[in-house]
C-alpha cells in the first residue's frame, strides 16, 4: 500500500489541534500528494489558456498515450483493439478518436480484473459498490489522490472552501458507537446518519468545534433531510448554522432541487454539486448555473455520443494507468452543449443504468424524468420520493414524510399523466438506505428485504 493511500486510510485518529495544524499545511506540499498535485494544478491552468484547436491536441495526446499502454499491457484491451482491427498508434488527428470502440460496464465485468490491467506499482483494488448491479472491481494508482483532490478542491473553491476548515459530513463513513467523531484526515466530523435525528442534533449542539464548522459536506438526502428537521423541529443547531454555514458540498448523489432550493433558504448558504464516479473517468462541476456541469478537461476526457437517439455520456481516465477505461459509457442520458468540437457542458437527461422503469410497452422512463422534471404536489408534503418496480407497467412511489398522509391522498398529488404505468404509492418515516447511508431513488429489492 502507497503512504497516501495508508494515511488516507489509518492515520484518521489523531486529536483535533493535531489535525487542525496538519490542515494548514497546502495540499501542494503534502509528501504522498505532493508530485501529481502540483502536476494537475499546472495542467489545470494550462487548459484554460489552450485555444480549441490546442484543447483538441491536448485530449488527443493524453487518449493516445493511454490507450497505447493498454495495448501493450493489458490483455483485454489488445485483444479488444485487435478484434475491432484498431492500432492507437495511428491515431493521428483529434477525430480519430471516435475509431476506438466504447466499453462498457457489462463488458468489463465479463473480464477477470487482472486481464484488464497492469501490474503498476502501488495500484490499489477500489469497485464502484454495485448500486445498479454486479459491482466492478479496478486497480487506481496513488497519483490518482492527488489528482483527485486538485480537481475537487478547484470546484469547492467557488464557495469559498479551504482545505485548513473543518466541515460536517454527511456520509456512510462513521465510527461505530459514535455519533459525532473527528477523522483528522479529513479534518471533518464524521455523523453517524443512521442514528436518531434528535440525538445527532443535540451530539453536534454539545461538541463546541463541530458546531462551528462553516461548511457541510456529503449525501444530498441525508443533509437535506437533517437540517428541515432541525428547521421545522426549531432545534437550537439551526440558529448556529444558520449563523455559521457559508456552503454545502453535495456528493454522490442527485440533489433534489425543491430541496435543496429549501435548504439553501433555510441556511442561508450556497451550494455546489458535480457530477463523479467511482472509476474517475468524468468530473464536471456546476459554475455558472445549477444543474448545468462543466466537465473538467484537464482531469479526463468527456463526451457525449448518440446512441440509440439519445446521447450517452463516454469518458476516458487519462492517468489510470493500472485498470485503464478508455471511452468508458457511464450509461448516463445527458442533454449536451458543444463548443469548439468538444462537449462544454451538459444536463442529465436519465440517470445511470437501473435509475429508470419499464412501461406497459417495455419502453423505458427514467426517474429523473419522471420525479424531477414535473411538478408533483407531493412534494410540499414529504422529505423523499423514491420508486420500486417489480414488474414492467407496475411501479410503486415510496414518500418519506411525518405527516399522516394516506396513500390515496399522496396519489392525487403525484402527476402521473401520460405515462403507461400503474402507480401505488407506499408511506414511510423515513427513505430506504443502502449499507453505506445512500438513498437511491430506485429502490431495489435487496432493500426491501
């Protein structure tokens, strides 16, 4: 194990005044970070000099490279390439890009990790947890850290964020018998989020430093859900981060908008949201508007293919070098802007693989669609909405809420016009949640178990 991916891991226990000091030192000058963080920071302000044509060569170079080394070390991708008779070697131009065949999830996963990756130094096993099915299990190397981290730190920036502020996350990390704990790497306090709302609320009151924190940080659901709580309960921790939170870092998840929208009210603080995946191939950012995520040149490349009359966000990891994912689909339905013939930004048009239902014709919806994309009563009166579905025509609308608020009631408050689905509606205290603390919006039946 490399030291940053062994600090990341077991140096989390050292007391707050330790970590505190830690925090201040710049990421820039943290030994395991230390080399591809100033490495990425310098790409990154190269990027936004670059004209389009030099953008084009710059994606152009980083793909080539990387596919190239696929095909001398990885077994998947050279027999790949040479089943769809392509030599990376060749491509020459921007748009020779487009000749290397997409992968896929479900393509991988037919593969034994090892005959998809390299044997590079270092490189740590990670999987993408398996929440739309099979998980899928890669090696990342410990520049990727520090990579990462650049990236990030840039889009938290936009709020005002520094790496020396403690935060409140929202998040499946806790430690266990403890409500509120300090992780000194991080430098944030970690909730146990599955706990009672009342006692976390008054955890955080009783602990002088967390409840001083300025920024909040983690699952979207489970944040939003606290602090409506703390706002319609009038618990005093409301007044102290009204007066103390000066953003929100939303992670992981799609955050709902009338929620957040209320949040944002309720505290008085901005937010700022991006889109990300556990295989590190796409990070985009909101900047000028929200919902509308600019992805990141400078940390993978980005595109938006039609296939099937919709267009499917591709990515390419430029630095992964161990399990390398090359035109990787995330099967995300994206509604894309171009400029300069690479994608600028984009809207998520239907959520990843699993996040739609079937219709009595077998056609597909997707919840964003459906949720997010009309005006549903319900949601004046509920924390969350969430759908199951067992079988194709049939789905059921799983609302979250404390109010005695029967099925027939929610149902005429939930716009289902034009759509070939039989709706029931199922009345909760409180969402389903995967082990980690996540709420999806499509509710499997592993979770219902």
């Amino acid at each position: 194990m490399s030291l940053a991916f062994f600090l990341k891991e077991k140096a989390d226990k050292l007391p707050f005044p330790v970590g505190a000091l830690l925090a201040k030192v710049p990421y820039g000058m943290r030994p395991p970070l230390r080399s591809s963080f100033q490495r990425t920071n310098r790409e990154m302000a190269l990027v936004e000099r670059l004209s389009d044509e030099e953008r084009q060569a710059f994606v152009l170079d980083r793909v080539k490279a990387v596919a190239c080394h696929a095909v001398r070390n990885v077994e998947f991708y050279r027999q790949f390439y040479g089943d769809h008779g392509v030599d990376p070697q060749r491509l020459g131009d921007f748009a020779d890009i487009d000749m290397l065949p997409i992968v896929d999830k479900a393509i991988l996963q037919d593969v034994p990790i090892e005959d998809r990756s390299a044997p590079v130094a270092s490189r740590s096993k990670v999987n993408t947890g398996g929440s739309s099915g099979k998980p899928l299990s890669f090696y990342i190397e410990p520049s990727a850290m520090g990579h990462e981290w650049a990236h990030m730190l840039s889009l938290w920036k936009r709020i005002g964020f520094t790496t020396d502020q403690p935060k409140i996350v929202f998040s499946g990390l806790y430690r266990e018998g403890e409500l509120v704990s300090y992780d000194s790497v991080r430098h944030s306090f970690l909730l146990n989020i599955a706990s009672d709302r009342q006692d976390l609320a008054d955890a955080i009151l009783a602990d002088r430093r967390a409840r001083q924190c300025r920024f909040l940080h983690g699952y979207p659901s489970a944040m939003f859900d606290f602090v409506l709580w703390l706002d319609k309960m009038g618990h005093p921790l409301i007044d102290l981060l009204r007066e103390n939170i000066q953003g929100m870092m939303l992670s992981s998840e799609y955050p709902v908008p009338h929620l957040r929208s209320a949040v944002e009210k309720a505290l008085q603080a901005k937010s700022v949201s991006w889109y990300g995946h556990t295989e590190r191939a796409v990070l985009a950012g909101e900047q000028s508007e929200a919902y509308d995520f600019e992805p990141l040149l400078s940390y993978g490349y980005a595109e938006a293919v039609e296939i099937d009359g919709v267009h499917q966000l591709i990515g390419t990891s430029y630095y992964n070098f161990a399990s390398p994912l090359i035109r990787y689909n995330t099967e995300d339905t994206i509604l894309p802007t171009f400029e300069g013939g690479l994608l600028s930004s984009f809207r998520i048009d239907g959520g990843r693989k699993g996040d739609f239902i079937l219709d009595t014709h077998n056609n597909k919806i997707f919840l964003t669609a459906i949720i997010f994309g009309r005006h549903h009563a319900l949601f004046d009166h509920v924390s969350h909405v969430q759908v199951r579905q067992d079988e194709a025509g049939k789905a059921t609308i799983v609302y979250a809420t404390h109010e005695d608020l029967a099925p027939v009631d929610a149902a005429r408050m939930f716009d289902s016009k034009a759509i070939g689905v039989d709706f029931e509606f199922e009345r909760r205290e409180r969402p389903y949640r995967t082990r980690l603390g996540k709420v999806p919006l499509l509710v499997s039946s592993r979770l219902v178990d």
